[in-house]
C-alpha cells in the first residue's frame, strides 16, 4: 500500500517557512486583538449613541415638564385663592351673585388664562347655582383656534353625567391631587386637559369641592420639543400611554400601537424615557441600519489598521526570513558542494551569533574532511598502481619466458636469420610495452605492440597464422591500458590449435560504440572446451579463465571502474570472441610514428 500510495511531499524552502511562521503567529494576535478592539469600540459607540440619545430625551422631557408645570402653576392661581374659593361658595342675593361673576370670577379666569405662557382653554364648573354660565358654541371648532374668550362658566349639573369625572379620585389630597388626560374630544382634536377640583378649606378641615376646572393645552404646544431631528434624520420619537397606544409621534411610521417586540426584533435602538406627570413614556426609535452605520465605519476602521498593521508585519517578515534564509542557503549550498564532493567552498558570516560558529565549524569539517579524503584517495591510488605495476610485472616475464623459450629452439636448430629478426621483434615489444614506466598507452601503440608479438610469432608458426586488423582510423586518436591485445593473441596460439586445424585465423577490431571503445579479438579456433563453459550472458564470470585473461580484466577494472572489462564468448568446434571494452578517453600527445600493419 505504501508504494500505491506515495506520500506527496511539497518541498517548502526555509525562508518560506520563517515567514510562514512568523506571519502565522502575528497576525493571528492582530485580528484577535483587531476583533477585541473592534467589539469594544463598537460597544463604546453603541452606549455613546444610547447616552447622547437618552440625554436628548431628558432634555425633552424637562421641557415638557417645565410647560406641564406651568399649568400646575395657572391651575395653582385658582386652587390656592381661598377668597376666590370663598366668593365663588357663599352668594347673599342675585346682586352679590352678578358682583362675584364680574368683578371676582371672569378677572381671574382672564388673568389666569393671560398669565399661561402658551394658548390655554379654561373650563370652569361651579356647584354655585346662583352664579350663572357663561359659554360659547365653538360650532365643532377647537376652541385653541378661535379668537373668542378662551375661558367658560358652567354649571355642576353639566359635570355629574361624565364618564371621565366619575373616574376622577374621589379622595382629595389638598395641594396635590390633579389628573393629566385627554377626555371627550381631545384626542380627536389634538389637546389634553389638566384636571383639578375647586376647593374651600375656610369652613372645615377637609377640603370642600366648591367645583371644578379643566385646562385644555394643544399637545403640539406642550410637545413640542418632541422632535426627531433632534435625534438623527431616519429615527422616530414616540409618546406612549400606560396601555402602550401611541399619543403622539414625530418621524417614523404612523401607527397606533406602539410595537416594541417587533422593533427589537428588527435590531432597533429603543431609548424609554418616562413622564412622570403623565403616567406615559417618550420612546426614542433609532433604526438597526442607523446604528450599524457608526459600527461599520470602526469596523472598517479596525480592519484597515489590521490589515495595516499585517503589511507591515508581512514586509518585516519578508526582510527577517530574507536575512535568515540568505544565511541558511549558504550553508546547505556548502553542505551540497560537500556532498558532491567539493570541499574547497567556504562560507563566512559577521557577528558573533550561532551562525558564525556554524559556519566556522562548517569550514574546520570540509577542510578536514577534504584533508583526509585527499589522504585515503592518494593512498587507495598508490594502492591501485602498485597492483597495476604487480599485474604488469606478472604478465611481462610469462611472455618473455615464451619467446625466450623459442630464441633456444631457433638457435638449437641453427635458423641465424629467424633468431635475428625475433630478437629484434622482441627488442621492440619490450620498447613499447615499457613505455616510459607508464601504463597508459595510445591505441596506436598498442595495436604496434600487438604486431611486434605477431611478427615474432610469424618467426615462430610462419604461414599456419593468419592475423587481419579492421581498425577505423578515428580511433588512434584514444588511450588505453597497455597490454590488452597481446595476451589474448597469445592466448589463441596457445590453445586454439589441434590436429584438424591447421591455420589460424584472428582478426583484431577496434572500433568506437557509442560512448565506449571496443576491442575484438575473434578466432576460429576449437574454443573452450565444454568443462570451461563461460556464463555468456553477464560476461564477468571469469573464474574458469586462464591467467593472463584475468590479468588483462583486473587491470582495466582497477584503472576505469568495473562496468569495464573483458567478456568472453565461446563455442566448441566454432570459435573464441573476446570482447574488450574501455571508456573513450583522447590521448593527451601524440606518440611515435605510423606503422602499417599486415
């Protein structure tokens, strides 16, 4: 399951990670911190909004207070003046009766009335029945609208039947009992009516009704510093009896009912400021959008700081994790000059920071490491050419033995000519094969060398050989191991005869396959018998080989590597290939003359 399903892993360099981070732990604080300051501010306007609204409100208030007491006041004129009281109870004839109505009771209700800062209407209803009324038919006009007399005289009889009489305290409180209400058609026209008893206390403790007066005052005129302008383009005032019927309104909808639920609902701002002369409430509506619309503008205020403050927070970390990862890169560049091997790459820092001893200890490991790689490589090179020297000293006498070995046949059997030319022959191989102590050598030379040990050889087996070189001319241009060719011509003329065969064939090719150079010596020999059957197919087995085979094979693999080397391929009865294969490396000047070969 684990190779079906990879991992995928997204390589993030450091820098990106220091800024990630640090952006990710600051700017978390800066919203949180954004979003606390956001609500308090947004509590702070909320309750700044409620308290300028409700001072409104108050001021509203005194203001209607203040003309409410000014009708206590007027009412006040006519309560508190026993004399009037006491004129308006006793009458001795018809004359004290015309008397007390001209010169007592209309000079007071006109100074009443005239005293009143504002437009009153002044009703008057008298248990004395010897004092006669006075009234005017309004024709169903508002008595505030008209120029006539805006007082009247009534009879009690008039009183009696009235609904709103009957419910009007039956129990005085000298001074203080007095009713606020809109009766009959005040509504309907727009008035409320200041309610009080006329009272004697002349004759007795408790306080004689000797009448009764009602004060009408225009709601307009008493309300009028009820307006929503006041309070904000959008919002509604709203004045609301004890039963929640609205009395009077400014701005807003229309309505009769005062919906507090579904206002609060909706998010509005209710403000509930009472009247206590009345019994009602003023009520302040600012609408959720009217509200919200502060809010938001903090809100976007708070946010643009926010977002203000995570720019310049980003920035700073950009420079911070530049800094940072400027330094990291230098060091794992070194750490990857390291690992490909280079160890000269130093890397410096300023300060006194763990940067700088990381650096310094950085710089102390490459040197030492590249000290002791120099050391083990040197060491395992001296190693290589000692065994390279070793194998070359082996292969060097086996074949003099050989040829020396035919030297003494030649000279037992007195063929001067023959001996001549093979110790010749041999003089020259061994010129080629020393090289000048090296053991690198160009192709050229080594297919020289290769004839110089045929031509001796030709001594030697005369026209029962055959040797053919195919060679493209490109190739002289490489270098080679020395005596790579030699030992397996060698090898032919060794053991690739038998009584059947007479002649051997050997063709010798050099040739350049792609990306290597590739050595061919093929026989027609009786090839390996079947005990010494070779694995073919890898070619690297060469345990059964003989010496010198082995030989040629360890010393290309310990100067180029083991994916070079020798491989074999053979039939019984059919013949011997060997296949040599060396990486192309151009020889570095250019070495002896040209010989043709045979």
């Amino acid at each position: 399951m684990a190779g079906k399903f990879e991992r995928i892993r997204v390589k993030i360099p450091f820098g990106y990670k220091l800024m990630i981070s640090y952006c990710v732990f600051i700017i978390i604080p800066v919203l949180l911190v954004g979003q606390i300051a956001n609500q308090v501010f947004v509590k702070s306007t909320r309750e700044q909004t409620y308290n300028n609204i409700q001072g409104t409100l108050h001021q509203m208030s005194e203001n209607i207070s203040y003309k409410m007491e000014d009708m206590i006041r007027i009412s006040d004129m006519l309560y508190f003046d026993t004399t009037f009281n006491s004129r308006l109870r006793f009458t001795e004839s018809a004359w004290v009766s015309y008397d007390t109505t001209i010169n007592v009771l209309i000079p007071k209700l006109e100074t009443a009335v005239s005293t009143a800062n504002r437009r009153i209407w002044l009703s008057i209803y008298l248990r004395n029945d010897d004092l006669r009324e006075i009234y005017d038919s309004y024709a169903y006009s508002d008595p505030l609208d008209s120029n006539k007399r805006l007082f009247d005289i009534y009879q009690y009889e008039r009183l009696e039947d009235r609904t709103w009489y009957k419910l009007y305290p039956k129990e005085e409180n000298y001074g203080v009992t007095l009713q606020w209400k809109q009766i009959e058609d005040d509504a309907s026209n727009g008035r409320i009516s200041l309610l009080r008893r006329l009272v004697d206390i002349s004759t007795t403790i408790k306080p004689q009704e000797i009448g009764f007066m009602r004060i009408n005052v225009s709601m307009t005129d008493l309300f009028e510093s009820m307006d929503y302008n006041k309070i904000g383009d959008g919002t509604a005032l709203y004045l609301s009896d004890s039963q929640g019927r609205v009395v009077l309104s400014s701005g807003g909808k229309q309505t009769n009912v005062f919906r507090e639920k579904e206002l609060r609902k909706n998010g509005d701002l209710l403000i509930r400021k009472p009247i206590p002369q009345l019994g009602w409430d003023l009520i302040a509506v600012v609408p959720a959008q009217i509200v919200e619309k502060d809010t938001v503008k903090i809100r976007n205020l708070t946010y643009l700081i926010c977002l203000i403050c995570i720019g310049i927070f980003f920035v700073v970390s950009i420079v911070v994790s530049r800094y940072f990862s400027r330094r990291v890169s230098k060091i794992v560049s070194v750490l990857d000059s390291f690992q490909e091997g280079e160890f000269h790459k130093r890397v410096s820092f300023k300060g006194n920071d763990e940067f700088t001893h990381i650096s310094s200890a950085l710089n102390d490991m490459g040197s030492n490491i590249g000290k002791l790689i120099n050391e083990v490589y040197l060491a395992d090179l001296q190693k290589k050419e000692a065994e390279l020297e070793s194998l070359h000293a082996q292969i060097n006498p086996h074949f003099l033995y050989n040829t020396l070995s035919s030297i003494s046949r030649l000279a037992r059997f007195g063929m001067l000519d023959k001996l001549q030319r093979m110790v010749m022959d041999l003089a020259k191989f061994y010129r080629l094969s020393l090289n000048d102590g090296r053991n690198i050598i160009s192709v050229k030379n080594e297919l020289e060398q290769a004839q110089a040990y045929v031509d001796i050889q030709k001594i030697k087996y005369d026209e029962r050989m055959q040797v053919t070189y195919d060679y493209a001319p490109e190739v002289v241009r490489y270098e080679t191991v020395k005596l790579i060719m030699q030992p397996f011509i060698e090898n032919v003329l060794e053991h690739a005869w038998t009584g059947e065969y007479i002649h051997i064939r050997i063709t010798a090719t050099v040739l350049e396959v792609e990306d290597v150079l590739e050595f061919k010596i093929i026989d027609n020999g009786v090839g390996f018998p079947p005990g010494r059957v070779l694995d073919n197919t890898a070619g690297q087995d060469l345990t059964n080989a003989g010496y010198g085979i082995r030989n040629v094979d360890q010393r290309i693999k310990l100067h180029y590597g083991n994916e070079y080397g020798v491989t074999l391929f053979s039939r019984a009865g059919i013949g011997t290939t060997v296949r040599i294969v060396i990486p192309l490396v151009k020889r570095k000047v250019a070495e002896g003359r040209n010989k043709t070969l045979l």
